[in-house]
C-alpha cells in the first residue's frame, strides 16, 4: 500500500477548484441517494493523488457530510428507538473497521474487479425494494427481519474497504428487511455511513494512507453538500428520490466496469 503524506497536488488553483466542486456535489448526492465517491475518487485521481490514498482520502472527504446529512434527519431518527440505534451503530463501527484493515493489507485491485457486480445487484436490489418490502410484510417477513444485523456487518465491511455505492447497498438492505419509510431509510443510511466512515478513516489515518490538505478541504465542502442534500431530499417526491438512486446505481457501475477493462 502507497503511503500518503503532505499534499501532492503542485497546480493548486484548478485541482482545489474542482476537488471542492466534487465534495459539494458528494455531499449532496450522498444524502440524497448514495454514491458521493463516485465524484470525490475520480477527483482526487485526477488531480494525482494515487488511487489507494485517493480512496482513503476520499472516505474522510465525505465523512463530514453524512454528519451534515444525518443532522438534516433529526426527526426521522428521534423517532427510532435508541437501543436499535446503538446497536445497529456499534455494529457498522465494527463492520468499517474490518473493512479498512482489509484494505490497509490487501490489493485495492482485486477487490475492484467485484465493485461493479456489487452496485448492480445493489441497484438491482433497490429497484424492486417496495415489491420485496410488501412480500416482507407477509408470510416471510420474519425470516427477512432476521437478515438486517448479518446484512448490516456485511455491508459495514464493505464501506470500511471501500466507500463506492455504500449509501445504495444501506437503502436497498432497509428497505428488503421491511423499512417502508424512505426518509427513515434515509436518515438510517446517513448516520450508520457516518460511523463507519468515521472508524474507517481513523484506520487509514494511522496507516498513513491519507493525504491531509485535499481531505480537509474536501471534509468542510462535503459537509455543506451533506446538509443542503438532507434538505433537498425531503422535498423532492419520493418517486423522483428512487429515480435518482437507481440511475446513480447504474452510472457507478458502468464508470467501474468500464475502469477493471
């Protein structure tokens, strides 16, 4: 694994200018319907950073913004219990710490080649979220409620390894396990993203994988887009939000495909 340090950025102007755009706009989409990485990434590999301190960097870049869009969903999560809360949030730190280890001592390229089929069954999975909600809700509802923890850790392992298409895989596994609410799935999303990024990035950072100057930059745009994006995704109708998710889904898993040819 590359280490990071300092910044490597030389043409500061421009590659700032777009790094903050991208975190903006991560922020947004994140709170919105998941995928943020797929424009804070490709930033960062453009402007040179090389790709396993570029993933590193990135997951602390959004980080920020799923605290600014969970704090945009303080209802919806006042309304869950707190001991669901806790326990789910123990077990996404758990699951993002795994994760980062495992890429902190395995190659970032083995592991790309599975993203894209990942994010198209998750994609996949969201689509046909209401059908699977409602045959949830009936005679196998009991035997899908006891998928939510197992899901749960294993999609924590994978945001903690790599952060692309997290936010797609926590809505689709709410809603398969019987959450009909999306605000609820949403705000659920954004807090479990926040803290298992959180313990992720504290893993990268002690592995020395972080490149400090972009990531504080991007840290306090991504947060910005994380708040107006909680806003927005209230406000847009629920079908326009689905939409958004599975054509976010869809463009993560082309751009992915088209990177392991």
């Amino acid at each position: 694994m590359e280490r990071a340090s300092g910044s490597v950025i030389t043409d500061t102007s421009l590659a700032f200018a777009v790094l903050a755009a991208a975190a903006f706009g991560a922020g947004v989409l994140n709170a919105i319907a998941g995928g943020g990485t797929f424009l804070t990434f490709p930033a960062l590999v453009w402007a040179g950073v090389p790709p396993i301190a570029a993933n590193a960097t990135s997951a602390l870049a959004v980080c920020p913004g799923y605290l600014g869009s969970t704090l945009g969903f303080r209802a919806e999560l006042a309304a869950l219990p707190r001991a669901l809360l806790a326990r789910e949030a123990l077990l996404c730190a758990i699951g993002g710490v795994i994760g980062a280890l495992l890429l902190l001592v395995t190659p970032a390229q083995v592991f790309a080649r599975v993203v894209p089929w990942l994010l198209l069954f998750a994609t996949a999975l969201f689509s046909f979220g209401p059908r699977l909600s409602r045959w949830a809700g009936g005679a196998h509802g009991a035997g899908l409620a006891r998928l939510r923890l197992p899901g749960l850790a294993a999609v924590a392992v994978y945001g903690g390894y790599f952060n692309g298409g997290l936010g797609i895989l926590l809505m689709a596994l709410y809603l398969v396990v019987g959450e009909t609410r999306l605000d609820t799935v949403n705000a659920l999303k954004n807090l479990n993203s926040f803290v298992l990024s959180v313990v992720s990035v504290v893993a990268f950072a002690l592995g020395g994988a972080i490149v400090w100057r972009e990531a504080l930059l991007m840290a306090l745009f991504a947060t910005l887009g994380g708040f107006a994006g909680a806003r927005l995704a209230k406000r847009l109708p629920t079908a326009w939000v689905r939409a958004i998710v599975i054509v976010t889904g869809l463009v993560m898993s082309a751009l992915f495909f088209l990177r392991t040819r």
